[in-house]
C-alpha cells in the first residue's frame, strides 16, 4: 500500500505536468491549439491527415504539432507565420504587437477572418488570455471544443466527429 502522503505528491506531479500540457495549448494567435486542424489530425483523423498532406504535397508525418507552446523541430507550427512574426519579434502572442491592436497585420487578420467563420474570435481570446484568464479560458476552448455526443475533441470547422461520426453544426 503506498502511503498517503506519496499518493499526494504522485497526483500534484500528475496535475503539474496536465496544466503544463495544456499551456502548450495556446496558440499565439489566440486559436486553442486543440482544436487546431493540424493537431487533431495527428492524433484522432488520419483522412484529415492525408488529406492536408496531399494539399500541401508533404508527407503525413510532416503534418504533426504540440501546441505552439510545445513546438519541436519537426512541427508544423515552426512553419506558420504567426509563429515566425511572434518569434522574431520576442512576444509570446500576437496581443503583444502595435499592430494587432491597430488591425495593421497582414498576418493575423486574414486568419482573424478565416476563424470568425467558425464563430472563433482569435481577438477575444487574445484578450482574454492575455488579462490572466489563461487557464480558465484553456478549460472553456477544451470544453467548447468537443463532440456533444461522445466527447471525443474535435477541430475548428469539422463537419463531424472522427470517433462517432456525428454530424457537428458549424
């Protein structure tokens, strides 16, 4: 029998080490990476996979990501150009930036755009994250962001779920 106070520690090792997990999750331009399509596809929908491996005329085990708090070398994330601009610049998103605040990035308002489609506002998360709120905004975009059926987690746009097949409003 393992003593109570190890079982303590073992869960706050445990805790420690999901939150951690989860602050991969977000994305400097204010997309919950887990409901990115590139990071789902790796995981739970192999189609998806190829069929972003097809479109841009790569291998399916280039389309692979972390999170963009969790980019390896071989993530698609080091490609993106939100990633390159928040690097090169030192910022950890792009709420850091003068021009995110005076709509003047060619970067992040055709994929400000491309996500209010969805019913994402990439501005509002940002905001949100940025005024200290990141954990509980990180649980509400995990919650949002799931199969109202299975729960399984979905992606931004997915017309179903890749665990049930349920049909999923957009």
């Amino acid at each position: 029998m393992i003593p109570k106070d190890e079982c303590e520690i073992s869960i706050e090792i445990i805790l420690e080490r999901q939150i951690n997990m989860d602050t991969n999750l977000i994305g400097k331009c204010g997309l919950y990476c887990g409901a990115c399509f590139i990071y789902r596809a790796e995981r739970d929908d192999q189609a998806l996979r190829k069929q972003i491996a097809d479109h841009y005329k790569c291998k399916e085990a280039e389309v692979r990501c972390h999170g963009c708090g969790g980019l390896s070398e071989s993530c698609w994330g080091n490609g993106c150009k939100i990633v390159i601009c928040v690097g090169a610049k030192g910022f950890k998103t792009c709420y850091e930036c003068e021009n995110f605040h005076n709509d003047k990035c060619d970067k992040f308002h055709p994929l400000y755009q491309s996500y209010r489609a969805y019913g994402v506002d990439l501005k509002t998360n940002l905001k949100r994250i940025n005024s200290g709120d990141a954990e509980a905004w990180l649980a509400d975009s995990e919650a949002r962001f799931r199969c109202s059926a299975c729960g399984h987690p979905i992606h931004v746009g997915a017309k179903a779920c890749p665990e049930c097949g349920k049909e999923l409003a957009i």
